[in-house]
C-alpha cells in the first residue's frame, strides 16, 4: 500500500472517530436525567435494601449521619454510604463500625455512620446494585 493510501485511510478514520464523539456528545447534552435529592426521613428502595437518613450532625472533629437500612439478612449497613461535602466524595471512616449491627430483613436497624469532618452544605449518597439515591439536609 502507498503512502498516500495510508494518510488517506488514517484521515478517514480520524473523521469517523470524530464524528462519533460528536454524536455522543449530543446524546448526552440531550440527555434528561432528573436529580432527586430526598429530605431527612424520606424512605428509599434500593434494589433489596431500603434505607433513609434520619439525621446529619456535624462537629469539628466528624460528620455523623444516623440511617436507617432494613431488607437484606446480615448485611453491612455502612457499605455502600457515601457524604459529598466540598467537592469531595468521602467515605465513611470507620467501614467495619461495631456500633452498626448487621441489617435484618424485617426490622429496620439504626446506626451512626462515621465521616471525616466537612463544613457547609452536605448531600448523603447510597449506592447498590448501580442505583443512587440522595439525601440533604
């Protein structure tokens, strides 16, 4: 093949890659996703498990959430909490608390989950099973 033939072809994949982008990128703008951020107290269903955020109380020295999470036998209810404070996404500090007993499928169990100090305004995120739900106060 020439050379010619070469720079030729790798324009033209060049072009077809930059065509797709640009059809993603309109998909995207387009694209209508709805934000919920849900008061303190409000119930969600996550897949199996359904949680809530009974209470936010920050200090100096940490953020502690009080939830609520019941559905799933001896689960770990710290798993899957997540705190959006200052730009940043922070995890709990302490993922095997001992305060927080394992979830029942019955009775919905309370637990503080720990995290590092934040200030202002603070949204609380649940994930499982690739689904989100949020929670401010």
């Amino acid at each position: 093949m020439s050379t010619r033939k070469l720079i030729f072809t790798a324009l033209i994949c060049g072009l077809a890659i930059m065509l797709a982008g640009g059809i993603k990128l309109l998909q995207v703008a387009n694209d209508d996703t709805e934000l919920i951020v849900h008061a303190l107290g409000v119930e969600q269903t996550l897949s199996d498990m359904t949680v809530s955020v009974m209470e936010v109380v920050q200090s100096a020295s940490m953020t502690a959430v009080t939830i609520s999470a019941q559905g799933v036998q001896d689960a770990d209810p710290v798993e899957g909490w997540r705190l959006l404070a200052g730009g940043e996404v922070l995890l709990p500090l302490n993922p095997q608390s001992e305060t927080c007993l394992a979830t029942d499928v019955v009775e919905a169990r309370t637990c503080v989950v720990e995290f590092p100090p934040s200030e202002g305004s603070v949204t609380v995120a649940y994930i499982r099973a690739g689904a989100q739900s949020q929670w401010a106060p």
